[in-house]
C-alpha cells in the first residue's frame, strides 16, 4: 500500500456535496483506503480571483494502484462530477489533485508530484499540516513552509 495526499476543491453549487461526493466515489474503489481527513476550509480563489470563495479539504489515502491509474480515477471522478475545464485556475464542480505520493516524484506533463505550487497554497498547506504534521515536502518541514506563506485568506469552516 502506498500513502497519498489528495486536494479536493470546489466553488460552484453544493460544494460540500461536491467534495462529499468525491469522497464517496473514492471509498468505492476496492483499490483506495481512506485514513485521515482534515477539516472543511473555505479559502479565497487564487490566479482568477472573479469567483466564488472555494471549499478545500486534504484526505490521506492508502491505494494499491499506481501514480498513473490513480491520476486516470481522479479524472474519472471530476468527469462523473461534471468537472469543465475552461478558465485556468477557473471556478469548478470538483477538483481532485494528487498532492503527494509516497516513494513517487515526477515532472511529467500530465502528472507532477509533489503538486506544482502546493507550498505556495494556504487551500493545500493548512489542511496537510492538520493531518500529518511532521511531513516533508522537497526536504523542507511542513510548518516552515506554512510559516513562509503569504497568500489567500483561509479559513476552517465552522459547520464543516
């Protein structure tokens, strides 16, 4: 089994449904274990910031499939949850990043891990830190990079 951090975003509809949803899609895998989850956070949009706030949660996953089957599910759930990729950094129904995958780096164009940008998002940072924080990105501590951020307002949703 191997450990991934995954990102699930969303700004358009019901988006705790959204996330919720994505959730359940990802229990439903035989292949995929939920262990950790963090808190709802609400964060402002980042890149085209002439949208709705975001909900952003982490989850840790253990999984037997590979970088790329994973990535290939992933896509499979932003499909099933009406997921349209018009604006870069665009408003969306649901967003499923792979954020980490252990023993696993990559600059591929289709698939980069550790996330692009992550350290440089409040929307990934915060929500990691609440579920594992002794975790190292790039060789730097996880509380040094939240501690460097200078970014988007965020916030732990109260009723989440």
């Amino acid at each position: 089994m191997n450990k991934v951090y995954l990102g699930l975003g969303s700004n358009i509809g019901d988006t705790k449904e959204n996330i919720n949803k994505a959730i359940e899609l990802l229990k439903e895998n035989l292949n995929i274990s939920i262990t950790n989850k963090s808190s709802f956070y609400e964060t402002e949009p980042v890149g085209y910031t002439k949208q709705d706030w975001f909900l952003n949660i982490v989850i840790e996953i253990e999984t037997t499939l590979k970088p790329y089957k994973l990535l290939e599910y992933c896509q499979y759930i932003e499909s099933e949850l009406k997921r349209k990729r018009i604006i870069r950094w665009g408003p969306r129904s649901i967003d499923v990043d792979i954020l980490l995958y252990e023993g696993f780096k990559s600059n591929d164009k289709d698939l980069i891990v550790p996330h692009p940008r992550m350290c440089e998002r409040a929307f990934v940072m915060v929500p990691l830190y609440e579920i594992n924080k002794t975790i190292e990105i790039n060789g730097k501590n996880i509380k040094e990079i939240i501690d460097n951020l200078d970014g988007e307002e965020i916030r732990v949703k109260k009723d989440g």
